[in-house]
C-alpha cells in the first residue's frame, strides 16, 4: 500500500509535488515557541502519523492510574493495645457448691486476649464482666433433706437417683439430652424418665412451698395465679409422650410403597369428599326450588324468570308488568288460567279422570285452546308456581316483609298453589299500596303542620293555637277512655247474661 492509497482512504487531498524533494512535500516548519503535541498512550506511531491534523470524532480513552484511599491523618496519639488474662465468671457459678469451690473452679482456666486502653488498677487475671450477662440460667429447682423426707420419696426412685439427677440439672442446665449421656447410675435412665422424674419433684415443691406471709390481698392474688402457671409449664405426661415419638418412628420408617399407598388414600378421600359437597350443593339449591322464588335463580335482587338467563330475565320482568296491570300471570293464551284442557289425563293417557280425582289432586280443567299454541322460542320453561309471585318494589319491600312477619304469614308456601300464590299477591300488592299511602298521608301532614305553622307566626296567634291544640288532645283522649270503658261494661254484661242463661 502505497501514501497515495492512504491519502486515498482519509480523504487527504494530495499535496504539491516539490522539485527538491524529489515530488514529496516537506513538513510545515515549526514556530518558535509551539511545542510538539504528546502523542496518546495506546496509540502506535504509524497509526498517529497517519491521522495527521485531522482530530478523531470521539474522545481517545486515556488510560488513567487507579487513585488509592488516602490515609486517614491521625491527630491525636496511637491506641495501645496489650494481652491480658482474665478468667471466666460462669465456669462453676451452676454447681450447688460452696463459694470457696466455685471461685477455685474459675480460677483454673486462664484465657488471654488483646485490650486496649486498659486502666491503670486494672489486675492481670480478673474476671471479665462484658459477656457475664449473656450467661443466662434456667435456674432448676433444689430441695432440703427435710422435704425430700416429707413429699419426695419414692419407692422407682432412690434418693440418690434423685440428688444424682439435680446435680446434672445444675450442671448442664436442664439439657436433657446431655444429662441421659452423662448419667452414671444404674438402672439406666431415658430422657423421658427423667423428664417425668424432674418435673413430678418441681410441681410437688411449687405446691407444698408455702407462700410469704403478711401479704396483701392483691398480692395474694398474684401469687396463686403465679403458681398456677408455674404448675401449668410443670406438666409432663410420660404416656403420651413415649406415645407421640413411637407414632414419629413408625412414620419415618415408612417405605416408598407405604407412602405411595397414603398418598393414593389422600386423594381418593379429598376426591370424595368434594363430590360430597357438591351432591350436597345440588340437593340445598334444588330443596331451595322446591322452597320458594328465593331458589330460582335471583341473585343481587334481580328477579330471574323461570328458565334463568337473558331470556329468562325478560320474562320475568314481562311476568312483573303482567301482575302490575292486575294480571296474575297465568292466563296464557287459549287457556283460561293456565290449567289442563277439560277431560284431559295427561299426553298419551286413554282413561278420562274423574271430578272426585281432580278435586283430590287439586287439579282445574279448562277447555281446549281454540287457537293454535305459541312458538316453543317464546313459551316459558317449566317452573315452580312459587317463581310467579309478583316482585315488591325495593322502597318498600322491607315494610311489607315487617308487616307479613306481624301477621304470621310467610311467602315460602307449604302448598303452592294457584288460589294459594293469586291471595299472597294480592295481599302483598294491597300492603305495599298501604305502606305508600301511609307514606303519602305522613307528607301531607308534615306540610300542613308546616303552613299552620307559618299562619300562626304571621297572626301572632301561635300560643293561642297551642292551648287549644292541647285542650283539643285532652278532650280525645278522655272520649277515648269512656268509649273503652263502655265497652269493656257492655262486654262484661254480655258475658254475665250468657253465663245466666
């Protein structure tokens, strides 16, 4: 590759041939006082002569020194640091010995480590009470030889056996792994025995210890119910215990072909059971059908038509309009009230029932239909008589619930039937039209006590208004009570006549 080809390449137009230099073009001189630019580190001679004056588009990446944290200047003097001995303040604090013997035991261990800035009293060897709070106890219970003799004998265990088993209690702290391992008496003694053993000795000495004396009632208070938790975290029940690990051991030693068994009986159990509660749904939402309205199908206060979804959301509603403009809903079209044409039995049926029959099954018999019967798009589905009872309106449904409870009428009717559905609609229409007339009347009294009133504030006359009011309540009330006593004489003297008689 020739200058030419690399001019070519940089788009470097080609300098004037010089005649002295044999056709190439002497650098520019330099001036005086202009220094040489540094050529980048990373960057080849070649490579830097060929870019020339032309200055790269991007930055070159200059290779930097990593900076290291400087030190951290010191202004007051160095810390002094010295190996010290010291001794441990829990080793032999938990053996029920005498002091003499505890400090003897910690003496016996001497351990070193660095301190700094240690005072000037400070004695080589000493305890060290930095880390003494975390040596915590389950302080164990101890006893006397006077009650030992009076509450602890027991024939399965020696006294012996027992100082044996506080003595490791002390020791270990109640560790009772390590106090089986470590039991040195025959027989041999489990866990569990020993366990039973120490906490039978704790719940005898909580009940038996007698309690401080000159106490105050509250104080007393507080200290039985503190032995009675104290005897309640006592208990241990060795049986169900020795019960319980026997049912793990069992349960870890089962085989691959018992689990596979359990597993194969949990889920056919789960499978039954869910088929359980849902025969169990079917049956409670058709005994709701069978019940009322309430199990067809209305949910969130929407009355739902017999046959249930859009469809049968319209023609319940058509059902509701039907009822409002007086209809009952069960005149159909050709048939005079919905009931079976005259002498027919049934689809099929050659024999003619009887009038006796009919009025036993409560069965009515109408004419055949003259016209031809409706398309089977638009005729409803088969249904509970129940589901056609008229909706109350939401204002005042919750009244004319109060006032049916009142009279002791339910509308989940024992015998639906048409005369049965036809009267509870009615009574319920002639109720909600009451409970809107009480409505209307109350707000046209409240307006007329309002524009009395009003009157009376602008004639002054309102005192005068109110003394007859009351004298006019007064005058009421006393015909009420002579109009009531009248009757109550005319019903005793009618009762004395028919007694006489």
């Amino acid at each position: 590759m020739t200058s030419r080809d690399v001019r070519d390449i940089m788009s470097i137009s080609e300098p004037a041939a010089s005649p002295g230099l044999g056709g190439l073009q002497a650098p520019p001189p330099r001036r005086a006082g202009q220094q040489r630019e540094k050529r980048p580190d990373g960057i080849t001679r070649e490579l830097y002569a060929l870019m020339g004056d032309n200055a790269p588009s991007l930055a070159l990446a200059q290779s930097t020194k990593p900076k290291f944290k400087e030190r951290i200047k010191r202004t007051g003097p160095a810390i002094h640091w010295q190996l010290s001995a010291f001794t441990n303040p829990s080793r032999g604090a938990g053996k029920p010995e005498s002091d003499d013997k505890a400090e003897e035991a910690r003496k016996k261990l001497k351990l070193r480590h660095w301190v700094r800035d240690l005072p000037a009293n400070h004695v080589d060897g000493s305890p060290d009470t930095k880390f003494a709070k975390f040596n915590t106890s389950s302080q164990p219970y101890s006893y006397t030889e006077d009650e030992y003799n009076k509450w602890l004998s027991d024939e399965a265990w020696p006294k012996e056996d027992t100082d044996h088993l506080f003595e490791l209690a002390h020791q270990y702290d109640l560790r009772f792994i390590v106090m089986a391992d470590r039991w040195e008496r025959t027989p041999e003694r489990g866990v569990d025995a020993l366990k039973a053993r120490y906490y039978s000795v704790c719940r005898v000495l909580v009940n038996n210890r007698p309690r401080p004396e000159n106490l105050a009632p509250e104080e007393k208070e507080k200290a039985d119910k503190l032995r009675q938790e104290t005897l309640a975290s006592f208990h241990f029940d060795i049986n169900r215990e020795t019960e319980r690990k026997a049912y793990l051991k069992s349960l870890l030693s089962r085989t691959p072909e018992q689990i596979a068994d359990e597993d194969f009986l949990y889920v056919e159990s789960r499978r039954l059971e869910q088929s359980y509660n849902k025969i169990a749904a079917e049956r409670a939402e058709l005994l709701k059908i069978l019940g009322g309205r309430e199990g067809i199908g209305a949910q969130g206060g929407m009355q739902v038509g017999v046959g249930g979804g859009v469809k049968g959301v319209a023609l319940g509603q058509k059902d509701a309009e039907r009822k409002r403009k007086g209809q009952t809903g069960w005149e159909i079209e050709g048939l005079n009230g919905g009931g079976l044409p005259e002498g027919w039995a049934g689809e099929g049926s050659k024999r003619k029932a009887t009038a006796q029959q009919d009025a036993a099954n409560c069965i009515e018999r109408h004419p055949a239909p003259s016209v031809s019967a409706p398309k089977a798009n638009i005729w409803p589905s088969v249904g509970v008589r129940s589901s056609r009872i008229a909706p109350v309106k939401p204002g005042v449904a919750s009244k004319v619930a109060a006032a049916l409870t009142e009279l002791g009428i339910t509308t989940h009717l024992v015998m639906p039937t048409k005369a049965n559905i036809e009267k509870i609609d009615t009574l319920q229409a002639s109720l909600a039209q009451m409970v809107e007339l009480k409505k209307a009347v109350d707000r046209i009294q409240s307006e007329i006590r309002m524009v009395k009133k009003k009157k009376d504030q602008l004639l002054g006359t309102e005192e005068e208004t109110e003394v007859k009011k009351e004298d006019e309540d007064a005058r009421t009330d006393r015909e009420a009570s002579i109009r009531t006593k009248r009757s109550a004489s005319a019903s005793s003297t009618s009762t004395n006549k028919r007694a006489r008689h």
